[in-house]
C-alpha cells in the first residue's frame, strides 16, 4: 500500500449467477438450516464464545450470520458441494486474494474440471487500500472503496466464509505422500472449528502494521492500513476539530515515515485542516519517498512546503509516551526549528485547555551527525514504518511441513509463485517473496499483487488442466500518489520524465484506480457516483465565483 502504480485493466467475462439456496447450503455444511427471512443457523457451531461464522456467495446470501454460543459444538469438515471437481481454497481477500478468485472465475474450463472455489477473509468488505486516504479527504464514500464481498461475488460460483484462519496442515511437501486414497493438498482451520481439506491453496493474507518497534507505539500510535485503521483516524481528527472549534488553538499531528503511505497522510491532513492544525513529518532518511522517481518527489515536497507540513528528516523516534505535563515539549533538548516555534509560543498557547484530552510525546534521536535529540508533542501519531505478513501457523510443527520463510516472514516462492517445496500452495502479495530479474525481492505493493494474481488465476488453471506453468515476470508500469483532493502526482514508466501532476495528475488517478476495480458493476456504480459528485462540485464552484465577481 505504501505505493500504487498503473495498471492495466484485465477483462473479467461476465460471471453466472449459481442458484441452489438453502437446499445447497444443507448439502455443503452439516447442521445446517435456513428459515425464510433469517439468516444462516448451524445445528453445531464452534465451542469459541463470540466467534462469528458467515457464508455468503453464489446463492445471493446476503452475509447471514450465525451467532455462536458456548458450549455448542463446532461442524467439523466443510462439505464442498462436488465431490470430484478440484477444491481451491483462497485465504485472503485482498487485492491478491480477491482478484486470484475473479480470475479463475474468468477462465474457460472444462466442465469436470472447472474448480470450486472458497474465499475465506477476517473482515466482510474487499478493501480499495490505495484510496485510503480519500475516506479522510471526504473524495469517496466508504461503500465505493469497501464494498462487500457478498455484493461482489453475488453473481459467481465463489463461495465466501467470513472467519479468520487457525492453523495449515499440508499434505503436499516434497518427499512425503498424502494418505492413501485422499487426493487432498491439505487442511485448513478455521477459528470458528471448520476445517476445510482443499487441493489447491492460495496465501493471500496480505501484512498487518508492525507497531513493537518502538516502546509506546503500539499503546499511543495509529496505523494506517485497514479500513478500520482510516475511519479510527477519521474520527480522531473530527473529534480534535470539534474539541478546537472556535478556540484558535492547533491541533498537532504527528507522521511517522516519510515513504508513500507517510507523505500522502500528511499532504491529505494538513490539507484538511489547513490554518487549525500542524502536521510533522518524521523519516530516518534524509529524504522522502526515496525509492520514488524524482517527479513525484519532488511533486510532494512542493505541496508539502506549500502546505507548512514541518519535515524531520534525519530522526527516528525513539519513545512514545502520553504526555503528563501539556508544558514537556517547550523545554525538551534540541534546538531544532520546531522546538523554537513552540517554545515562542510559550506555555499554553497553541493547546487545547482540556486536562482529560490526551497528549502525546515522541522522543526524537538523530540519525545523521549534526543532528540534536528533541521531544516532540502531538495530539495524534500516525504510524506508517514496516509491516510484517500475517501467515498463520502450521500443524504438525515439524520441520519438514514448515513453510520456507524470509526474515522478513515471507513465504520464499519460486518464479511461477508456488511456495517452494509446496507444489499445491501457491502464494502472492504481502505474504510472498518472490525476486525479480536483479535478484531484488518485489515490493509488496498494489501493482504487484495486481498483476501476481491474474498469473496466479492462471498458473491454477493450468496446473489443473496438467499444462505448463508461467514464471511470474513484473511490469512496472508506473507509480502515483494522491496529494490532496483535486492533487496527485503520476510517474508512467513508459515516458521517461514525465510526471502528471496537480489536477491532470489526480484525475488520472482515479481513472486508473477506477478501471481496476473488481467487477464491472462496481466499476459502473462508483464511475456514475463520481461523475455526480463532479457535476455537483462544479456548479458550487461556479456559483461561488459568479458571488464573488457579482458582490465585488
């Protein structure tokens, strides 16, 4: 997420609604009932007090839920509706996980080979993580950039369990057969008690925020990463701004990191709150963005400069913990520029006057000579710095099942993207590390997972239809960074030095996010959607100015 690039539509072919309602469901999962009107029940549920089981998908079934109580016993085995067509179990449902499904969906298949296919993610709603931060800006509404999967995979044969994954046990390492007779890749847990045995498995887990970093940032710090993280965020800051209102005071925001994810925060808050707040950026280099191309870097520092977001380059924080004194950043050690502006403030100018409003203070260490430690006060801390992949644990822990994994916790594949020593698992996105033609391992990006997940929708068709395999090749296409509500800055990789930037830059942007949506109805809801609210932006424009030119 901490970049996006271009990327090239892929055509999805119309999908075919499978019917079958409750009857099927009977079929698919021992236990099961469905009363007209209600949602989905189970007769034997999960032993776990509070976990949540949700099926939802090829019959129309609008994310019925089956509450679970305790003492109730789980189902044990998911029953895939065909005994003999190939099992695909996709764990995740991100870009990676999400896209995979759709793919496979697209192909053209054989009848009795044609694979079921079962999505498993934590949250109900696929996640558009690269327009985050338009929630912020007020640009889109929540259900333009999460719908539900229910929405999206109403119309295909995927099926979709809302539910967290326990543990794997695969079956398919080199050098060690399954049991006579079972043709299955494995098994997968379930939190809620299922097990789901599949023939071919797809990591897709995408990466969590890493906040054990630094003492304190997982207690006072934000991330910034998951829909809920962006309207946790959101809320903050419209909590501060009515806590301000009318009082002249500033609220202050600190950013951690200065790459992607860090840069365009910052540009979207300080732009938010203009003349009410302070946005600080902090980043151990002493640049940001430095794997950025130099357009859009230097696209960045001009509507950051413009905007007075004050930039720490140089400084890694060291400590983050709650202020008990609103006066300890005005005599912290440092002469930086930032100190000096609030100590030229003096005490109490510049705070709110609340003595349950809660504060924060960021001890700063340089990180390049010249450099002083200083304490840094703020009324929010955003964390954008590392991220770590949330593969599940294996079962039976013993070495010949594990997973070879990087240091960084990545599941090492080989160049078709199955993990190695695993021909049935495939992996991609976050959870993979796969290197390209320079030996480098491949970000973990948007535009990777995009374009990993049509080879992977791929690579599972022919490794059921026994064809050959094709090694995943990366093409950068470009990269882009929304900076604003009408801003964003563009690099194509196939123009050398040109960046579109301000108000070309940002509706290229969103067209280009816009065709890589998941299916065509979304696409079509949300295109007439922003075409409204345009419409309507434009003639408040035009009014304001035919007021203004009348009035003067």
């Amino acid at each position: 997420m901490a970049h996006a690039a271009l990327a090239s539509s892929v055509a999805l072919l119309p999908f075919h609604r499978v019917s079958g309602g409750g009857s099927k469901w009977a079929k698919l999962i021992p236990g099961f009932s469905r009363k007209p009107g209600t949602g989905l029940s189970f007769s034997r549920s999960s032993q776990r007090k509070g976990c949540r089981f949700v099926a939802s998908g090829a019959m129309g079934i609008d994310g019925g839920v089956a509450e679970v109580s305790e003492g109730e016993k789980a189902p044990t085995t998911y029953s895939w509706p065909d005994k003999k067509r190939p099992r695909v179990c996709i764990l995740g449902g991100g870009f990676g996980g999400l896209y995979t499904a759709l793919r496979l969906e697209s192909l053209v298949w054989p009848d009795s080979k044609k694979p079921q296919v079962l999505l498993v993610d934590q949250s109900e709603r696929f996640v558009f993580k690269p327009m985050l931060y338009e929630l912020l800006s007020g640009e889109v509404e929540e259900w333009e950039i999460a719908p539900r999967f229910a929405d999206l995979l109403g119309s295909t044969g995927v099926q979709f369990f809302q539910d967290r994954v326990k543990l794997l046990h695969p079956l398919d390492h080199l050098g060690i057969n399954a049991p006579p007779g079972s043709g299955s890749g494995g098994t997968v847990q379930l939190e809620s008690g299922l097990f789901v045995e599949y023939d071919w498995l797809v990591l897709a887990l995408g990466a969590e925020s890493k906040l054990d970093v630094v003492p304190g940032a997982a207690e006072y710090a934000l991330p910034f990463s998951t829909l809920e993280d962006a309207l946790k965020v959101d809320n903050k800051l419209k909590a501060l701004e009515r806590r301000n209102f009318g009082k002249g005071s500033e609220i202050r925001v600190a950013v951690v990191g200065c790459g992607y994810s860090g840069v365009e925060l910052a540009a979207t808050i300080s732009e938010r709150l203009q003349e009410r707040g302070i946005v600080t950026a902090i980043n151990v280099e002493t640049t940001i963005c430095p794997t950025a191309p130099p357009g859009n870097r230097e696209a960045a520092m001009k509507v950051l400069s413009s905007r007075k977001v004050q930039l720490l380059l140089g400084y890694f924080v060291r400590n983050i913990r709650q202020s008990s004194d609103a006066e300890d950043s005005f005599y912290s050690g440092g002469n930086s520029e930032v100190s000096e502006m609030q100590k030229e403030r003096g005490p109490g100018k510049g705070f709110a006057a609340e003595d349950d409003v809660e504060k924060f203070i960021l001890e700063l260490q340089p990180a390049q000579r010249g450099l002083q430690s200083q304490n840094l006060e703020a009324d929010l801390v955003l964390w954008t710095v590392g991220s770590k992949p949330s593969l599940p644990d294996l079962e039976p822990r013993d070495k010949r099942h594990e997973l070879p994994l990087t240091a960084r916790g990545q599941a090492e594949t080989d160049e078709t993207l199955r993990v190695k020593g695993h021909p049935r698992i495939f992996s991609l996105g976050d959870s993979s590390a796969l290197r390209d033609s320079d030996g480098k391992i491949l970000p973990a990006t948007a535009q990777v997972a995009f374009q990993q997940a049509d080879f992977t929708g791929w690579n599972l068709w022919a490794a059921i239809n026994d064809r050959p395999l094709l090694p995943f090749r990366f093409q950068n296409l470009g990269e882009m960074m929304t900076l604003g509500r009408n801003d964003a800055a563009i690099s194509p990789s196939f123009i050398d030095g040109l960046t579109l930037e301000g108000p070309v830059g940002h509706a290229a942007r969103k067209f280009a996010y816009l065709i890589r949506f998941p299916t065509d109805e979304h696409r079509i809801k949300v295109g007439i959607s922003w075409l409204a609210k345009s419409a309507i932006d434009s003639v408040a424009s035009l009014q304001s100015t035919l007021t203004r030119v009348l009035s003067g």
